[in-house]
C-alpha cells in the first residue's frame, strides 16, 4: 500500500500555537518502524493547474505570493496559521499527496496521504488550519483523468468522519451532482456556520462507540442508496476519539477502528477503490492521536491486500 508524506515541509509557527504540526511525523516514523507493508513515498506538489480546478485562481496567486496578507488579512486570522512560503509548499504538498493518493487507489485499490483532510477551505478561501481542500482538489483531478478514457464521469465519494464538519468540501460541490458529501460530525462544534452536504448526520456531544456506529451504519445505507461512486475518499478524523482536546464526541480506539472497518468493507464490498487522509486529530496526549492514526493503517493494509488479490 502507497503512502504519501509531506511532513519534512514544516509550517513555522508561534511558541505555544495548538496545531499539533509533530503527530505527521510521528506517524510516518511509527508506521515505518512497525508497518514495513506501507510503502511511503515523498508527495508530489500539487500544481497551479491541479488546485484551480477547485479553487479560484486569484485565491492561489494571493496565497502563493503572500499578497493575501495586505489584500485579506482577516483571511488568514481565519486560517489560523501564519502566513510563510513553507506553509504554502506544505500545503500544495498535502494536496499533492492526496492526488497521488487517489491515483494509486484507482491503480491498487488502497493508498493514504500521511496529513491532509483539509476540508474547511473553500473556493475562494482558507479556514480552519486549511490553505486548500486537498480532497476536492484530488476528486476534480481523478475526474478529469478518467474523463480523458471514459464516457461517463467519474462519481467520487467523500466520506468525511472528521468531528468537525467539511463545509468547505460541501460548500465547493454543492452543484456538482457527480460529486457526493457525507459528513458525520459534532452538531455543536466548529464550524459553526455550517454549509449543507449531500448527507449531514449531526452528533450530539458525548456521542460514544454504539451511537455513532449506528448513524455511520445508517448514512452509509442512504449513501448506497442514493450515489453509486467509482472512487471514495475517506477523511478518517482521530478528533472523535474520547481524549481529544477539540472533539467532545467519546469513541474509544476500539470504537474508531470498528469505523474505520466499516467504512473499507462498505467500499470493498463494491470494489470501489478508496483513498484517505488523516484530517482532524488534537489529542490531550499527541500520542493517543497517532494511535488512532496507526489503527485505521492497520486496516487499511487489511483490505489492501484483498485488493490486491486475483480476480478481486
């Protein structure tokens, strides 16, 4: 299974600044030590081409020559990262990773960009930690590949079990019927202006294992029975998890693997390939999010290895 990183493209960021930039490669250095079966890879760096076909040029020209810090400060107050030319690299690098990881998928059945899930940035904008949405960059770029060989457009799938809603990722395919959102998240936490997903399936605090496996259970039925993708792209949050700083949902590790399962088996039962990220994840104890982390790349390797079975 391919895994694509970018954590050596590091933000700098303010003595005390809470965005956990160490658990990326913390978890590169623990899935090399104890997961020999991932193949990690440098990521490529998504291009100006590939981020225009989900963000609006003059956004991607202001972000990439600093002029958004005098023409929209107020835009990266909502980012929430100061801005730098490592943190631009970074992040086309995280779009990158996930467009190399779809295209691996789409070849293999399974692969991962190591960060990404960048779903609160928009067209036109930033927010939330996000400089650009990796997964809607990556969707538009399968679909225009496959559109070169194919009649029918490619129906991409995103699953986003991040806590925190993907309002940009909603916000960005919001006309775009070959293009499904699904949202599972904490009705009460950020962003607190939501934007509508093809699917919302709002949770309230405190939610533990058997609830939220339940809603997933059910959204994933309704996603069967309205869309039928040809790829997925799972944003496999540890934010859910009970020891995170910014959840306030209570799944315990056992319980986010049995989602992670979940979410594989209902892709493999269609022999969809499925491409994920790592998204939101701010531990009390950053090791406990790379755990959640380390859990979905073990079963992830389980079903990369179905897919790479004979007549699979």
């Amino acid at each position: 299974m391919d895994a694509f990183y970018s954590d050596h493209y590091v933000l700098p960021l303010p003595t005390g600044h809470r965005f956990p930039m160490a658990k990326y490669r913390m978890l590169r250095d623990r899935v090399a030590a104890e997961l020999p079966q991932v193949q990690m890879r440098e990521a490529p760096r998504a291009s100006d081409g590939e981020l225009a076909l989900a963000h609006h040029p003059a956004y991607i020209r202001a972000m990439a020559d600093g002029s958004i810090q005098q023409l929209q400060p107020a835009a990266m107050r909502e980012i929430g990262f100061p801005w730098s030319e490592a943190m631009v690299e970074r992040s086309r690098r995280s779009a990158g990773a996930t467009v190399a990881a779809v295209r691996a998928a789409m070849a293999s059945g399974v692969a991962a960009n190591m960060a990404g899930g960048t779903h609160h940035a928009m067209a036109d904008k930033g927010g939330g930690f996000c400089v650009f949405n990796d997964a809607a960059v990556a969707a538009r770029v399968a679909q225009a590949e496959w559109g070169r060989t194919h009649r029918q457009p490619l129906q991409v799938a995103v699953v986003d079990l991040d806590v925190h809603q993907g309002n940009g990722t909603a916000h960005i395919f919001q006309n775009d019927a070959s293009v499904f959102t699904l949202s599972l998240h904490g009705d009460k936490n950020f962003p607190f202006c939501k934007e509508a997903s093809d699917l919302d399936v709002a949770l309230p605090d405190g939610c533990g294992d058997d609830a939220y496996m339940e809603a997933l259970e059910t959204a994933l039925d309704h996603l069967a029975q309205r869309f039928a993708p040809g790829l997925v792209i799972y944003l496999a949050g540890a934010d859910p998890f009970e020891g995170d700083r910014l959840g306030r949902l209570k799944l315990t590790f056992d319980g986010l693997q049995a989602r992670d399962r979940r979410v594989f088996d209902w892709a493999w039962q269609r022999r969809v390939p499925l491409a994920f990220a790592m998204a939101g994840g701010y531990g009390v104890r950053i090791e406990e999010t790379v755990q959640v982390q380390m859990n979905t790349y073990t079963v992830a390797l389980d079903y990369a290895k179905r897919y790479a079975q004979p007549g699979r």
